[in-house]
C-alpha cells in the first residue's frame, strides 16, 4: 500500500476503529436482556376471523385461532399506549437514565417528551410474532437485570389485560343483540298477557269459548222445551176445546220460550256486548299472547346460541416462556460492533481510493 494510501487509512478506517474500540473498552456499560414468549390461542372450534390477519395467515398456511390478537398485542407493545402505562407501573426515567451509565446508551433527557422518550423505548424494548409458530416473542433492555425482567413482566401483564379485553368485547357484541331481542320479546309476552287479563276483567269471564258454548247449550235445551211444548199442544188440541185451561197453559209456555230463545239469540249475536265480539276479541288476544310466547322462546333460544359462540370465540393469552432474571449482559456486543465497522469502513475506503486512482490516470 502506498504510503499516502496508509495515511489516509489510519486516518479514515484505523483511528474511527479504534475510537470506536476505546468507548466499549472504557465506557460503555452493559446492557441486561431478558426476554419472554407467549401464545395467543383461540378455543378449538372457533371461527377465524377476517381481515388483513386472515390474509396473511392464507398466505403461509391455515389461519391460527388467535392470529389477529397476537399481532394486535405486537402493535401494543410498539405503541405509545404501552409506553404510557410503562410508566404508570415503572420509573423508566431512573431505570433507563441510571447515575453510573454511559452518556452515550443511556436516555438523554431528563423530562423527555413523548416522542423521544417512544424513540428510546423502541431500541430497548422489541416484540416479534413468529407467522409459522405463532409465537411472540419479547425482549427487554435495562442496565440492571431486575429492571429488564420488571419491563418484560409489565408488558405481557398489559397485554394479557389487552387480551382480556378483546375477548370481553367480543362476547359482550355476541350477546348484546340477542339480550336485545330477548327483552323485546319479553316486553311482548307481559303485553299480551295483561291485554289478555284486562279483557277478562272488563268482560267478567275467564273464557269467551265456554261461555259461547254454555249459550248454545242453553238455547238448545230450549229450543228442545219449546219443541215439546208445541207437541203437547196439538196433541191436545185435537181432543180439548180451545178455551181449555189447559191449552192457555202451554200457550204461555210456548211464548216464553220462544221470547227466552230469541233473547238468548240476540244476546250471542247482536248488541255492543254479544258473545261473538267477546269470542272475536279473546281469540285475537290469545293469539297474540301465544305468538309472543313463540317469539320470546326463539329469542331465548337465538340467545343461548349465541352464548355458545361466544365462549367459542374466547381467546386468552398463555405465557410459554415466563421472563427470566439475565445473570449477564448480552450488550454491548463490542467485538461484533468494532469488527462490523472495521470492515464497513475498510470497503468504503477501498471504493474510494480506487475511484481517485482511476480519476488521476484518467487525467494524466
């Protein structure tokens, strides 16, 4: 190598290095992860959903029960919601800014805003949902193991209430609509059955049909009478004189039954108050009462299905791998780092010389 590329390549690839060499050497401090994994799960049988999730479970197989709430809790933890109730439970600020860390890893800003303390949260903090296993799997940076394990725990706590959630909505939305229905037709049941008991009292019997049928009972035991009332009579018209005691005797029996048959007739068919409006009336009441019995034990049935798809559509959140206590750090990694930009600035410096190389020959 020539001696002026040498000197360049100290200058531009050997002092950055080892800059670069000396911060994790001297002053970086180290960073404890632990992680955790959980599952999503659906109750066997319950239907998938649909949506974009549906989509992407299509693409690489079957559509796991549960699919759409594991990336829904993936998007929590990257979220500000998740920050926010961080630090409701922990001092983030004391955890991620402690007295003895580097400047350079640590959190900046005494009092940050939301926004650059998010910025902070998502280099500690990473979630990733495995398509295939459908895992998720968590990862929590801190500078002391206790803090890291707290951060984790915290988190799937969240989550676990954010399934919680879900699967609350989801049957409270299953259920609310037949509970609806069911009120509605209870509401019908107690109408008609008071419209059914107002009728009764108004009218003073409990049943129109027996009272119908005790009316043409009763005229035709009278019609029966009045039959053998005028058999009587010519029987004995034709050995007795018209001035008969006798005679006059079933003449007036004859004319009170038929006055008491055409009473009885014109109480079952004419009037404001006849036997057939009451018998129209009830059999419209009761059935309207029977229908609403109907509708109200659908109701009751379309209900306790939907209780049964609701308890099929129950997700719940289970902890595959609780987070664990790190007993050493896992970051920096300082080898990893120095070797990745000794290489990354070898390259370029390589690409460089050879480009001014190739414009000094081009120009002599």
């Amino acid at each position: 190598m020539p001696s002026g590329a040498l000197g360049w390549f100290l200058l531009l690839v050997a002092l950055p290095t080892l800059l670069v060499g000396l911060y994790y050497a001297t002053c970086a401090s180290d960073l404890y992860e632990a992680e955790a994994r959980i599952l999503v799960r659906g109750r066997p049988g319950a239907p998938a959903s649909g949506g974009i999730a549906s989509m992407i479970g299509s693409a690489s197989g079957a559509m796991r029960p549960g699919a759409e709430e594991a990336q829904a809790v993936r998007a929590f933890v990257n979220s500000l919601d998740a920050l926010s109730g961080l630090r409701q439970r922990l001092d983030l600020i004391a955890i991620w800014r402690p007295a003895d860390a580097d400047w350079i890893s640590r959190l900046w800003y005494e009092e940050p805003q939301a926004e650059q303390l998010m910025k902070y949260y998502r280099r500690r903090v990473t979630v990733d949902y495995d398509l295939e296993t459908g895992l998720v799997t968590l990862k929590a940076l801190a500078y002391r193991p206790e803090d890291a394990r707290a951060i984790a725990t915290s988190l799937l706590e969240m989550s676990e209430d954010l399934v919680n959630r879900f699967t609350a909505r989801t049957s409270e939305d299953t259920l609310r609509v037949g509970r609806e229905e069911v009120a509605i037709a209870e509401r019908r049941v107690v109408e008609a059955r008071a419209a059914l008991t107002a009728f009764r009292e108004r009218e003073q019997t409990l049943d129109p049909t027996a009272a119908v049928g005790s009316a043409v009972e009763t005229i035709g035991r009278l019609e029966g009478a009045l039959a053998q009332a005028r058999t009587e009579l010519q029987e004995k018209r034709a050995f007795m004189r018209a001035d008969n005691p006798q005679i006059q005797v079933l003449n007036n029996r004859i004319a009170a039954l038929s006055a008491q048959i055409v009473t009885e007739r014109a109480r079952r068919t004419s009037g404001n108050e006849t036997l057939t409006q009451q018998l129209s009336g009830y059999e419209r009441l009761t059935l309207e009462r029977e229908f609403a019995e109907r509708v109200y034990a659908s109701a009751i049935a379309s209900l306790e299905g939907a209780r049964a798809d609701a308890q099929r559509q129950q997700v719940f959140l289970m902890r595959v791998v609780e987070p664990n206590l790190p007993e050493r750090s896992t970051f920096p990694k300082a080898f990893f780092n120095i070797m990745t930009l000794f290489v990354i600035l070898t390259v370029f410096f390589a690409i460089g010389w050879l480009i001014m190389a190739g414009a000094r020959e081009h120009a002599s």
